[in-house]
C-alpha cells in the first residue's frame, strides 16, 4: 500500500490541495490524507498557535500512514511545502512535491500587477468580484500578526535543512503566482540536495496552483512523477 500526505498552506486549509488529492484518489489505490493544520479549522483560531504544532500535526498524520503503508510520498502546498520538505530531510519519505513552496513568500511585480486590477475593478463597481482581493482581505484582516511570524519561524527552521532532501523532488510553481515568488522554486531545486529533481512552470496558474487553469498539467507532472499508472494527458 502506498500513502499520501498532502499538506496546505497558511491561512488555508485542506481545500487548497483537495483537487489534487481527489485526482489521486480516482486514479489509484492509495490512502490519501488531507489533514487540517492547528489553528486552520476556523476563523480566528490562528491565535497562540506556535509553528512547532504545525509541523508535529504532519508528523503524526505521516506516522500514521507508515503503519499502514510500505511507501509513503508526501505533497506540501505554500507553507505546506516547507513542511513537507523538513517532513523529507527527517523520515523515511520516497517522494516529495512541492507545489508553490513558501521559501519566499510575495512576488512583488505580480503583487503590484493584482494590485493595479483591484484598483481598476474598485473604479468599475466590480471589488466585491475580484477574487484576488477578496483573498488579500481575508488574509489581513483574519491572521494574527504574530502567526505570520510563527509562519516565517517555521520558513527559517526549514530551509537550513533542504540539503538533508535526498529523495526525488518535483518542484511545480505557478507563473502568475503573485503570493510565492518564481525565485522560490529556483531556491529549493539549488539548496535540496536530491540528485533527482524537477522543476515545472506552469503559465497561467496564480497561488491556488491546485484550482488555476493549469491543473490538467500539474495533475499528469504530478501522476507522472508519483508513478501513478492511469493517467493521461489532454
């Protein structure tokens, strides 16, 4: 039996890396997990959560999938990635991907191109329709300043450990991605220290690389890399 522990991101939730989940899920045999990190189940909840219970959350979830399973992969979205990533340097994971891993967090040329279209639809009477600010918003005016503090602990404490990554690695990021930065992907394929790695640009996918245009391609690139047998590409 083979596992799958798929991990969202900050300020999200598991609905962040649930199509790919399902996809997977529909195309093999696996135990598939998608578990709620602390502090992600509510509004507001965030609070007082440090990161060390984020990362000891995927540890068990991996745990329990190593009783059952004899390969485990592990998928991590956004912050989620950085959590996979110290999730690989530590335990007997086979496969890692990363999927707009937060070694860098806000793009600032696409940051300033959502921006310039948040001003336009707020001219035009179309704010409330723009999903872009309606994302921005929610982040600021819901997450604790001190949890995005945990979450840049959590950034700091990983990244000296990517050279311990030894598994194979694919690395997928979005190009229009105005959260995580392309620099981002180009950090971790240097620093991980797997000599069998990927990187895969997709070119219309912003952040939410899951539910972007581009998920065809990121479900056969990931389907591919896991070995997953019955898939295709339109």
């Amino acid at each position: 039996m083979i596992g799958c522990l798929c991990i969202h991101g900050f300020t999200g939730a598991p609905y962040e890396v649930e199509p790919l989940a399902d996809y997977l899920r529909k195309h093999t045999d696996w135990e598939v997990r998608t578990p709620c990190l602390p502090g992600h189940e509510e509004a507001g909840s965030l609070k007082g959560i440090r990161f060390q219970k984020w990362i000891e959350c995927a540890e068990q979830e991996l745990e329990m999938l190593g009783r059952t399973c004899s390969e485990v992969y592990v998928i991590g979205f956004s912050m989620g990635g950085m959590i996979a990533s110290y999730l690989a340097a530590k335990y007997p994971v086979s496969k890692l991907v990363l999927l707009s891993a937060a070694a860098y967090y806000v793009n600032p040329r696409q940051f300033m191109k959502d921006v310039r279209c948040i001003i336009e639809d707020k001219f035009r009477g179309l704010l409330e329709e723009n999903e872009v600010y309606m994302r921005y918003r929610k982040k600021v005016t819901e997450t604790p300043i001190l949890a995005a503090f945990q979450f840049r602990r959590l950034v700091n404490y990983v990244k000296p450990r990517l050279p311990g990554i030894t598994v194979p690695v694919l690395i997928v990021q979005g190009e229009c991605d105005g959260i995580v930065p392309i620099k981002s992907a180009h950090y971790l394929y240097k620093k991980i220290g797997s000599e069998e790695k990927k990187l895969c640009f997709l070119p219309s996918s912003a952040h939410l690389i899951c539910h972007g245009d581009d998920f065809e391609e990121l479900a056969y690139e990931t389907g591919n890399f896991l070995g997953v047998t019955s898939i295709s590409q339109t």
